[in-house]
C-alpha cells in the first residue's frame, strides 16, 4: 500500500493551528476572559470551555506535526543515502528530527497544561516549543540549502531563510518584553492586562510578537507542501514470530515429524 497526497499534513496544520486560535480567542472574549485586543495565546484558552477546545485541536495539531516530522526525516535521509553522503552526515538529521519532536512534545505541554492553573508545566512547555521548533526550522533550511537542484530549488532556501531569521528575532522578542512587562505589572488579572497596570508597552511588543510568530511557524509549514508532493510513502513491512511455529515451543516428536516431511 503506497501513501500519496502526503502535502495535505502540513496544509491542514497552516489552517488548523490559526482556526484554532481564532476560535478560541472569540470565545474568551466573549465569556469576559480575557479583554479584547492583546491577550497572549495561551491565556485564550486557559480557562473552560475554551480550554476544551484549545487543548483538544492543539492535541491534534502535535500529532499531525508529529507526523510531519517524521515523514520530512526519511525524505532527508533517503537523499542523503542516495545522493548526499558527502554533503551532511546522519548526526545532522538525526538533531532535526529531534529539535522536531521536541517542539511537538512542547506544544502537547502548552496545550494540556493550562497557564492559569499549572503555570509552571505551561511555560515549560511552550519554551520548549518555540525554541525547539526555531531550532528546527534554522537547521531545516540549512538541509535545504544543500538539497537544491535535488529536492527543492533557490526559491525555497530563500523563503525559508527569511523565515527562519524571523523565528529567531520573535522569539527573542516574545521572550524578552515578556519578562520585562511581569516585572513591571502591578494589576490583580494578568489575562485582563489594563494600559493602568504598568507594563503595557512591554505586555503589546510581547504579545504581538507571539501572534506573528505563530503566524510565522505555520507559514514555514506551508513551505513543506511542495515537497511533500513528491513523497511516495509505502506501509511498513511487518514479520511476525508466531509461537506455534517456534522450534522451542514445538512438542519433540512434531518437531521430529515436521522435519522428517521437510
């Protein structure tokens, strides 16, 4: 069994993580969760029932990003085997898809780890996300730096090193004025940060930061559909051991006969 249309894995995540935050943000608004304008992401979906459905597609969006992954690692390493022994070695690939699962296992944690309830398992998690995934998406480039001509062309180096440099500047600046509006926030509800609580201009950089990195994330995904055009995935091979067939667990004298027949 042969797996095509593999490109509809990273377009449905370019559609599914923006929807997701979108909804959420609506809901939380509406419930008088947070104020509208700059909450962060994660406070839209801190609290029920929009958490519900934050931690439920982000749930999904980790395992399709997993899948994503893993799909992207064999692509790589198929070439390098083929073509590309000379120009990275298994290492390489094998950190990639390391700093990729680890981006995914972090936004499983943002996402089942509220912020207003266990906030220090939330950061964690969504630390290890942007970094690992910023991680990812540089050393990805530089794959596809060496796989031009083969696998992709100029166009797509060139995007997504631009992109890239992008994840890298945002995360700094998401990372950074957050700090520094904490420091300075002096209201009761940090998810209804007021201009009149101190911080607000670090609070807007930082939030406004993450929405585009977000944003930013999955337009480097949507990078990912022409390659994965090209992919031909086939089923696993599978042998199986049965224990009726095993030497050991065969009685001597049915042993002896099935022999003595072969």
């Amino acid at each position: 069994m042969t797996w095509e249309n593999l490109h509809v894995l990273p377009l449905s995540l370019f559609i599914l993580i923006p929807v997701t935050f979108i909804i959420t943000y609506t809901i939380s608004v509406q419930w008088d969760h947070v104020v509208p304008g700059f909450p962060y992401i994660s406070e839209t979906g801190t609290l029920s029932p929009e958490s519900c459905i934050f931690a439920q597609f982000l749930n999904i969006a980790a395992l399709l990003l997993g899948c994503c992954v893993y799909i992207r690692h064999r692509q790589v390493e198929q070439w390098r085997k083929e073509r590309g022994q000379q120009l990275i070695t298994q290492k390489l690939t094998g950190l990639t898809a390391m700093c990729g699962i680890l981006s995914c296992f972090g936004l499983d944690i943002l996402a089942n780890f509220q912020e207003a309830r266990v906030v220090g398992a939330h950061m964690v998690g969504a630390i290890t996300c942007f970094t690992a995934g910023t991680a990812y998406f540089c050393l990805q480039t530089y794959l596809s730096y060496k796989m031009i001509f083969a696998v992709n062309g100029w166009t797509i180096t060139y995007v997504r090193a631009c992109l890239s440099t992008l994840t890298i500047i945002l995360t700094v600046a998401t990372i950074v004025p957050g700090y520094f509006s904490t420091l300075e926030f002096k209201g009761k509800d940090y998810k209804k940060w007021q201009p009149t609580d101190g911080g607000w201009e670090w609070h807007v950089a930082s939030v406004i930061s993450e929405w585009i990195l977000v944003l930013i994330y999955c337009a480097f995904l949507l990078t990912f559909v022409p390659e994965f055009r090209q992919i031909n995935f086939e089923a696993p091979v599978v042998s199986l051991t049965y224990l009726d067939t095993r030497e050991s667990d065969l009685p001597k004298e049915k042993f002896k006969k099935t022999s003595l027949e072969v």
